[in-house]
C-alpha cells in the first residue's frame, strides 16, 4: 500500500489531505509523524482490534516499571528516614546514586547495557573510603547493601532510566495514579528525588549541609529544630511544582 493511501484511509480524505496539513504544520500531524511509522499505520488500520503491537508491548513494560516503582518507593521509606542525625547508610546511599548516574553519562557505559546495581557496588567502594569505625556501622552496612545487591534486573532497569531524568519519574504521575501509591510513598518520593539532585550537584557539601540545604529550599531561613514539622507540612504543595524545585537545585550548582 503506498503511503499516500494509508493517510487517506487514516483520516478517510482525499489521498493530497495529509500532505496539505503537513504543509500547514498542523499539530496533529506533527504527533503522527512523531509517534508512528507507515507499517504501523497499517497495522492499525487493518487489525480488528486497533491496536498496534509497538505500544502493546510498552504498556506491558511500563507495568514492569510501575511494579518496580512500588517496591522502590518501599525501599525508599523504609530505609532513607529524612533527619538530621548523621546516618552512615544514607550518605553512601546518595553517593551510591550518583556513582551510578556518572556511569551512565560516561562515554564507557551504555545505559542500554543488561546490569544491576549490585554489579556496581564493588567498584563504588573501591572509590569510596568508609569512616565507619564502630562494629555495628559495619554491620549495618553491610546488611542494607545486601539489599541493594539483590535489587533484580527490573528494580535496576528502573532505577537506571529514573537517574537518567533527575530522578523525576519517581515522582510523576502519582497525583491520582490508578495504581493507589500511598501518602507515605509519595511523600518519600519527593524528598528522595530532591536529595539526590543536592547530593549530584552540591557534591562537595557534608551531610548536614545537604540536609539544611534542603530545608532552606523549601523555607529558607528555617531552624533545624522545626524540620520534622517542615517536612511534614510542605510535601505536597512541593509535588504540585516539581520541577521548579529541581530547577533551583541545578541552577545553583
């Protein structure tokens, strides 16, 4: 079938239509273009269904991830509590996070690569000393990387795409999500997006900085004794405006 007889069939119009409106730039034109190929048109048009097997496949990945989402957000609240208190595990954790993302954007790894996290654990200690000089630090860590270590292919699938856009889809589309994400989790997502974006562009400040950089992003002049209330009031109406507060994160680098 040619393709001027695939648009006309498309938008039942004369065979010249489509080239008319491409012309004149139309909008949906454009989405077209941008979305589908000719043999996909095709498909579309001549299965019973409508449906085109490309996007099939990407609502079956994106259940994948949202699956993957779920459990990381557990991960998350379970283990990354928002405090002042120097807390050994959740500074390594950060860095560990932007180890991966340096990775990803080096011309030596490809983020299309098959691996885990836990693949990358060893090489970030290599680079990383540990100031963990008590018994029980170790085996905290120790414990809470083993976790990491068994994050399975899908968790580090998304977790990697996640770090590649700022962290953002952690917190995207959980306004309303069918797939009923808790206050709690939401919650976790926003302040965990944010810190990782301090930590990736204000590497040089110690933990408490970061922690008091963060309080001040969101009430600036704040008192460390008022975070817990900070943070508990304002998450939401952080949520709502996102992507204003990443921007102030990284244009302050």
């Amino acid at each position: 079938m040619t393709f001027k007889k695939t648009m006309s069939l498309l938008f039942s119009t004369a065979e010249g239509t489509y080239y008319k409106w491409k012309a004149q730039k139309r909008p949906i034109i454009l989405l077209l273009d941008y979305l589908l190929t000719q043999s996909e048109i095709e498909e579309f048009l001549s299965s019973s269904d409508h449906k085109i097997t490309k996007f099939e496949m990407i609502k079956d990945f994106e259940m994948i991830l949202l699956g993957s989402k779920i459990d990381y957000l557990k991960f998350v609240n379970d283990n990354l509590i928002l405090d002042f208190k120097y807390d050994i595990f959740i500074d390594l954790y950060y860095q560990f996070l932007v180890y991966i993302d340096n990775m990803q954007r080096s011309e030596d790894v490809e983020i299309s690569k098959s691996w885990t996290l836990g693949d990358a654990i060893p090489g970030f200690f290599i680079n990383h000393s540990i100031a963990a000089d008590k018994e029980d630090k170790i085996y905290k860590l120790q414990y809470k990387f083993s976790i990491i270590n068994h994050f399975d292919q899908n968790m580090s699938n998304f977790i990697r795409l996640s770090l590649a856009r700022d962290m953002l889809p952690l917190v995207t589309n959980n306004i309303g999500s069918n797939a009923k994400i808790s206050e709690a989790y939401r919650k976790s997502a926003v302040y965990h997006t944010l810190l990782f974006n301090i930590y990736r562009s204000h590497p040089k400040l110690d933990y408490r900085q970061k922690m008091k950089y963060l309080l001040d992003l969101i009430v600036p002049g704040s008192k460390e004794e008022d975070a817990d209330i900070i943070f508990e009031k304002n998450w939401k109406f952080i949520e709502v405006d996102f992507n204003k507060y990443i921007d102030r994160v990284k244009t302050s680098e």
